[in-house]
C-alpha cells in the first residue's frame, strides 16, 4: 500500500535498500512523499500549513497516542521513539508554503529539514557514524529535487544555484543509505538536462544502478 504512494524515483532508490532496511526506508520515503502531497494539493498555502502542523504534532508525540488506521503511523511505531526526530521533515515542508517567488532562505530551510530528518533515519538503521555524509547527500539530493518541481523559472533558477553551490565531492553511502545515493545521483542526472519531465532512459537506470552498487 505505501509502495504505490511513492513516486518514480523513489520507488527506484527504493528497491537499493537492504532487505532488512526496507521498511524504514519505505516509511521515510512515504512520510516524504504525503507531506508532499499535502502542499501540492493544498488551495490555499494555509491549509497545507495546517496539515503539515497535525503530522508535526503526531511526530513529536508518543506512538501510543497515535490514531489507528494510517499505514505511515503503523510503519513508524516500530521506530522505537526515534520518529520524534523526523518532526524537522514536516519543518521543512513547511517551509516551501511561504509565498512566492520562493527565497533562497526558505529553500535552505526545506533542504535543512530533510537533511536532518534522513539523519535520523541513518541513525535507526544503525549508521549514525554516516550521519554527516547523509545531510550532504539528502541537501543535495533536495535541492535539485527542489529545481525540478518549481513552477517558476526565477524559483527553479535559484535553486538550482543553490544545489550548484551546496555540492561538494560525493560522499560513499554505506549499503543501509543506497537509496539515498540512488536519489542523489537521478535527481543530479536529472538537473543537468534541464529539469524536464523524469528521465526513465537507460543511462538514468545506469546511473541509480551504479549509485545503488557502490553507493555514489
């Protein structure tokens, strides 16, 4: 059920993982991707902050007092009290609610968010050691993500100067992050031709394999 709520990109990425790390994974990617889904669809930028505010709330509480019913809440009552910390993912979001044109300070916002949420994530699946490599890869991963879906050219332009700005030499993901480096690495490939549409082309598939095997 959550696997049908990820996106292209991320269901490859996900694939990346080892076995016994997929069900973070796919609770991470799937919390993702419903906050996403909360300012896409959102009328007014009000409601989308509303929202993106009751799963802040659900994630800074104890899972004992989370509502039944929602499979991202199921999948996150195993994280043993470290989904706390993926509070700075719904931070982030809400970030990129402000008004447009979108300000650089906002985008660094949303990428500090998911940074941070994914060193959360590196830290349940046993790497915190990784944890540094992991903001470096989530930042960049997010920022071109960032350049590819906003809807205006001065706002995709800023952003890509940031990721442009933001990229250092990539580190090696260790195995239980591969997905991430799958991300990375199709998000980046896909920057670098503009931005259009999702690149489903061979040589995309290469580049996530090769992301996936040696983890850059």
């Amino acid at each position: 059920m959550l696997l049908s709520t990820l996106p292209t990109f991320e269901r490859l990425a996900l694939a990346y993982a080892p076995g016994t790390k997929r069900e973070a994974w796919l609770a991470f990617l799937a919390l993702d991707a419903r906050l996403a889904s909360l300012v896409r669809s959102a009328s007014e930028p009000m409601l989308a902050q509303l929202r993106i505010a009751w799963w802040r709330e659900a994630l800074e509480a104890d899972g004992s007092r989370w509502p039944q019913g929602d499979p991202i809440l199921g999948a996150l009552a195993t994280w043993n009290g470290r989904h706390n910390g993926l509070a700075a993912l719904a931070d982030g979001w809400e970030a990129i609610t402000a008004p447009a044109p979108l300000e650089a300070t906002a985008m660094a916002r949303f990428a500090k968010g998911r940074a941070d949420a994914i060193a959360v994530l590196a830290q349940h699946l046993g790497v915190g050691d990784h944890a540094e490599a992991a903001r470096q890869l989530a930042t960049d991963w997010t920022l071109a993500d960032l350049a590819m879906r906003m809807s205006r050219e001065d706002e995709r332009s800023l952003a890509r100067a940031l990721a442009q700005g933001s990229a250092s030499r990539t580190p090696r993901a260790p195995r239980a992050l591969r997905p991430l480096a799958v991300l990375r690495a199709l998000t980046w490939r896909q920057l670098g031709r503009g931005g259009a549409g999702t690149d489903n082309s061979p040589m995309a598939l290469l580049g996530a394999m090769r992301a996936g095997l040696l983890g850059r």
